[in-house]
C-alpha cells in the first residue's frame, strides 16, 4: 500500500495509504520534520526513488520517511502547522 496523500491538519500529519488505511503522527509526537539523505531506522512510505527524502522525526518509536512532490513545501507548512500548534498550545 503506497501513500496517496499527505494531509496537514491542525494538530496532526496524516499520511493517506489508500481505502480506509492511513497513518496519523499527532504533533505532540513530532520532534522535527526535516528533509534528509539518509534513510535510518524508519518506516519507510517513500513512493519513488529519491536522493533525499522528508523525515518525520517522532520523539518515541520510528521515524517515518516520504516523497511528497515539493519537499521544501510539506516541510515549510508541516512545521508553520506545529508552531502554530505549540503557540495555541501555550496560551491555555
């Protein structure tokens, strides 16, 4: 099952497998969301060869590493979602 879609919400990173599979990583599970070369210990979702990836660095568990089209863009707006959700989350 490959990934169809990668989806930002406010307060979690889907990623779409198809039919009613997906994968969901809740921003209080993220440490960081970068584009990278190497692929370590991860759960590997990427949809075509790549020199570099995105990777969903969790602060438990595996890592999860995609292909989106643009990666400087699912990154920039992955991590706008997160600071906006640590901010919200501040100010209760």
């Amino acid at each position: 099952v490959f990934p169809r879609a990668y989806e930002i919400y406010e307060d979690h990173l889907c990623i779409v497998l198809g039919g009613p599979f997906s994968v969901k990583v809740g921003f209080e599970n993220i440490k960081v969301v970068r584009i990278t070369s190497r692929s370590g210990f991860t759960m590997n979702l990427v949809t075509r060869l790549s020199r570099n990836y995105v990777e969903i660095v969790k602060k438990r568990g595996f890592g999860i590493t995609i292909t989106p089209t643009d990666f400087e863009i699912f990154v920039e707006n992955a991590n706008q979602a997160i600071d906006q959700w640590l901010k919200n989350r501040a100010g209760e």
